[in-house]
C-alpha cells in the first residue's frame, strides 16, 4: 500500500508541476500579446498627434502670411 501511495503523491506533483508550467506559459504568451497591443495604439495616437500638430503648424504658418498681404 505505501508504495501506490508514493506512485500516486509522485503522479500527482509531476501533473502539478506541468500544469503550473503550462498555466505560467500561457500567462506569459497573454502578457507579450497585451503588451503588443498597447504598445501599437500607443504608436497609433503618437502619430495622429504628430499628424494634428503638423497640421496646425501649417495653418498658423499659412495665415500669417495671408492676414499681412491683405492688410496693405
């Protein structure tokens, strides 16, 4: 009897042990895929704000130019 209960306990921390390392496995996997995700929305409103910030450079550019020819 002491010996099935050794196979058994053995059993049963060896499917512990590979049952955390496939749960840490799929965590890490979920982590890099939300990292990646934020990290490309994070580009994505970096370059609309690039986009609108050029934008508005050039308009205020632009009307300047046109307020002082119209002016004489």
């Amino acid at each position: 009897m002491g010996y099935v209960l050794r196979v058994r306990t053995a059993s049963f921390f060896a499917g512990a042990a590979v049952a955390s390392a496939m749960g840490i496995y799929a965590l890490q996997q979920d982590y890099k895929n939300a990292h990646r995700t934020h990290s490309q929305q994070a580009i994505g409103v970096y370059q609309s704000l690039e986009g609108r910030i050029s934008a508005l450079e050039k308009s205020q550019e632009v009307q300047p130019a046109k307020s002082v020819q119209a002016a004489p």
